[in-house]
C-alpha cells in the first residue's frame, strides 16, 4: 500500500516515471486491479499507450468487479 501511496504523490506531481515505478514495484508484491489499473493510466499518462491497454484489457478480464475498481482508482487520484 505505501508503493501505491509513493505512486499517487508522484503522479500528481507529475513524476510518471516515478509513479510507474512504483505501481510496478507495488504489482510485483502484492497485485490488485486497482493497482493495475493505476499502473496503466500512468503508462497512458506516459505516451506509453500499447503497455497501457494491454494493461486495461487484461484488467477487464480478470477483475471480479471492474467499475469497483475504476472508481477506487479515480477516487485515489483525485483525493476525494
């Protein structure tokens, strides 16, 4: 969860290759598809478009409940 917090502060600071990092690092101890989905609007966010709907796609197939976790995503980038 710290990765994921790391990630959020650099992203809104607009340090993406510091938020990739860390959602990356985050994914590799601990997956969920809130952090996936992080990671690639990050990678989107990035230029780095084909990472990132690979991303989305495998997302979209695996989360029990995506609109949940979209939802979760957004909120955490907004700070709401």
């Amino acid at each position: 969860m710290a990765m994921i917090g790391l990630g959020l502060i650099a992203q809104k600071n607009g340090d993406l290759p510091e938020a990739v990092r860390q959602y990356s690092g985050a994914m590799a101890v601990q997956p969920t598809d809130v952090g996936y989905l992080l990671l690639a609007q990050a990678l989107q966010q990035q230029g780095r478009s084909d990472e990132a709907k690979a991303i989305f796609e495998r997302v979209a197939r695996l989360s029990p409940n995506l609109g949940e976790a979209r939802k979760t995503a957004e909120s955490l980038l907004s700070g709401k």
